[in-house]
C-alpha cells in the first residue's frame, strides 16, 4: 500500500534506478524536398515553428534535396528512394510517421506538431552519444547502448549524416554525406562504439559542419538518434514507457507506470509538482517516487539531480465520476525555467454508447486553428462502418456530438458548422476509440 507523505522543508534525495531501462527519445526529423521545389518553403515555415516551440535536444532537423545539382549525390536519392518520396515536400518522423504535401496545417506546424507527438516524452531503448566529431577531417564516433536486457536489435542499420547549416539564406540543415554501417545489438551492459569518416569537400566551411547518427530497424522505425550539436547547460527530458494520453475508467484508483525524469544539464536544485489545467471535480492528482512514498500534486517539492542522474516516478490518480482531466507533470528551477510534460485522462463511458469500428480513425483536422468551420478527413476500413465524432472542452464536457452513420470504405470527409462554440481548446474523439486529438477554436 502507498501512503501520502508531505515534504515542506527538506529536499528529497535523488531517486535514482539500478538499471533504467529506457532514455530521453531525440526525434529524428527528416524533410525530403528539392531546390527548385517552390511547395517546400511551406513546410521549411512549418519546421521552424516546431523549432522555436521545441528544446533543442529533443528533435534533430535534416533536410534531404533530390535533382538539386551538388546537393544530390546517389546515397541522398536513395533515401528518397528507400522512403518511396515521390512528391514533395515530405517530412518524415522517426522513420515512420510521415506528413506529405504543403496544404493546410503545414506552415504553420500543427500538422508537424501532431506527428511529433507520437515520440515526444517517450523513452527509447537506446542511449546514444556522440564522442567525437572532427568536421576538418569528417571523422566521427558514436556510442550506441542497448538499455533493455530483455531486447536484442538484428539487422539494422546505423546511419550518420553529415549536414552544412547557414550555406545561404534559403540553404540550412542540409545532408551533404551519408554513411550507412550494419547494425546488431544484443544487452551487455556497456555501450558500444562506432566510427565512421565522413567524406568533407574543400568548398563547406567546416565551422557550418554538423553531424547527427541514428538507428533505423529493418521495419524504418528509428529508436534513438543523436547530434554533434551542443546541449543546452540546463535541460532536463522525460522517457516515458507509456502513451501521455491516457484512455481510463472512472471511479478508480489509477496508477500509471514508471516513468524517468533525466537531468541532461549542470547539477541543479530542482521543485516538481502536479499543475492540473481542468479536471471534474471529484478528481485527486498525486504522484509517487521510486520508493513509493507518494506526495500531493498541488505542492511543490524540492529535490537534486545531479548531472546525468534521473528520477523515477509515477501518477497515482483518484478517479471519480466520469470526465477528462487534461494537467501537467512540472519541473521546474531558477536555471532550467518550466519543464512540463502533458498529460490528458479520459473515462471512456463519458462517451457515447455506439461503439466506433475499429478500422475507422481520424487522418487529420482541419484547418487548425479553426473558426467557423472544421474538416475532418475519416478512413474507414469497410464499407458501412458507423460511429460518432464528439468534441469535448476543456472541462471534459461533451459540446458535439455528430453521427457519422454508414461511411464508405477509405477516405471520408466531414465538414462541422462551428461557429457557435466558444474561442478555446477542444478535443475531439471518435466514440469506442482511444484515439483522440486536440484542436484549436478562434474566430
């Protein structure tokens, strides 16, 4: 059984695992376009949006041109060719999930924020670190640790890329060499390390010169990558091993899995607390360390985490009556400012008794922001699949409730009158799914 302990004065000790099993995910982004490809400036806005929202260590930008004269070599028109990128631009995460074309919600992110979100805050198997890296010579070494004793990595590849930054104005994060070495990883404990060199031509300016690694399965998924780029001296990153979009029952006492709070920056004194944004009000935040001492959300607990070290805690939740609680897990200190990790928990008998098919799912919103209007894109796995589309605030009260009734098979297309809502934040959610997404309302 946990307990609830309140610490006002002391400062609590580092909470630190024997053997952690997973690390900070840095999301790998790479933007597939061309030169003369006007359509792409869209999502360069895009990009830079995610850029200046984002911490540094968390995601690594690339930018890979095809027909581009010297900035298209062979191994560049390969990635082209092993992501099947056909039209421009395309942009693809961690190897998986991908945003093609330059239509709406591309410059200005929210469709790019949506595809982030998939990796953001998850923790990743690998530890990756970069060593070395002489942009004069091209030489580079890169350490690569298997964290889980209960995985091994067969057949993979472990990529670098070499990129010039700040070429020109319009020129920036662009791949010039590519080196691809054969992977497999088995648990041993230690990391392991791997050098490469990099082929560096007379005309880059080597102060512009960066390079970046990553991992990439046989199935494209990347599980880690990591960058040459200097880190902040004050960061701190979650790795969760669990979505931050929870789908929950009411009337319960909710514990969430572990989940790790890495100190990548200096040394530093450190308070954490729950910041809850709208929740029913029979609903109780609290959260629990390594020890299973727990502690109420509301109040701000000091701690230390020295360099490199972690803390391991999870969300323990008093559920009531049925409703969504959207709130943040924060972290917080002179040096580092904010750092919150979002959370959102949904009961799923606040929705509507018609249960959704399970091959039917939300491709996109749109436009996002919206105002008077919203467009939802709908793929349906089967002819005659029904279900309900609902929006909720941020109370966790149901504002629409729309019948989808017998949909055709593949793409369909739903457009909502939305004028009467209020300016805020809504969530939208497909009844019998745990899918859900998060839109915006402004006139």
């Amino acid at each position: 059984m946990k307990y609830i302990t309140v610490i006002l004065m002391l400062l609590s000790l580092s909470l630190l695992m024997a053997d952690p099993v997973i690390y900070p995910t840095t999301t790998l982004i790479e933007n597939f376009g061309a030169t003369w490809c006007g359509a792409c400036q869209f999502a360069l806005d895009g990009l830079d949006v995610i850029a200046a929202e984002v911490p540094p260590a968390e995601i690594i930008v690339s930018r890979l041109l095809t027909e581009s004269g010297e900035y298209t070599t062979p191994e560049i028109d390969d990635r082209f060719g092993y992501y099947e990128v056909l039209g421009l631009p395309a942009v693809i995460f961690n190897g998986k999930v991908r945003v093609d074309g330059s239509g709406d919600g591309i410059a200005d992110g929210s469709l790019y924020h949506a595809a982030l979100n998939n990796y953001r805050y998850l923790g990743s198997p690998l530890k990756m670190l970069m060593p070395s890296f002489d942009p004069a010579s091209g030489a580079i070494s890169v350490s690569v640790e298997l964290l889980n004793p209960a995985m091994s990595i067969q057949n993979a590849s472990l990529i670098f890329y070499l990129v010039e930054d700040h070429i020109s104005t319009e020129l920036t994060n662009i791949v010039r060499d590519i080196v691809v070495q054969d992977l497999d990883l088995s648990y041993t404990g230690n990391a392991q390390v791997f050098n490469a060199d990099f082929d560096v031509a007379p005309s880059w300016i080597t102060g512009h010169l960066r390079a970046l690694a990553f991992v990439q399965l046989e199935n494209k998924a990347v599980l880690q990558s990591v960058s040459s780029l200097a880190l902040p001296q004050n960061m701190v990153q979650a790795a969760l091993p669990f979505d931050n979009n929870i789908q929950g029952e009411a009337n319960v006492q909710y514990e969430s899995p572990h989940f790790l709070i890495y100190n990548l920056g200096n040394a530093d004194t450190f308070t954490r607390h729950i910041e809850v944004l709208s929740a029913p009000d029979d609903w109780y935040f609290n959260y629990c360390d390594a020890d299973g001492n727990c502690y109420p959300g509301s109040i701000q607990i000091p701690f230390e985490l020295g360099t490199g070290e972690y803390a391991e805690y999870d969300l323990n939740l008093a559920i009531g009556s049925d409703g969504t609680a959207i709130f943040n897990f924060v972290i917080s200190s002179d040096n580092l400012g904010e750092y919150k990790i979002p959370f959102v928990y949904s009961t799923g008998t606040s929705n509507s008794d018609l249960v959704a098919s399970p091959g039917l799912s939300v491709l996109r919103s749109y436009p996002n922001p919206f105002s008077s209007q919203l467009s939802f894109e709908l793929e349906s796995a089967k002819a005659g699949d029904a279900g309900n589309l609902e929006l909720f605030n941020l109370k966790g009260q149901r504002v629409l409730s729309v019948s989808l009734g017998s949909l055709n098979q593949g793409m369909n297309s739903l457009e909502l009158r939305t004028s009467e809502l209020p300016n805020g934040v809504y969530f939208y959610k497909l009844s019998g799914s745990t899918q859900t997404g998060k839109i915006l309302k402004i006139k």
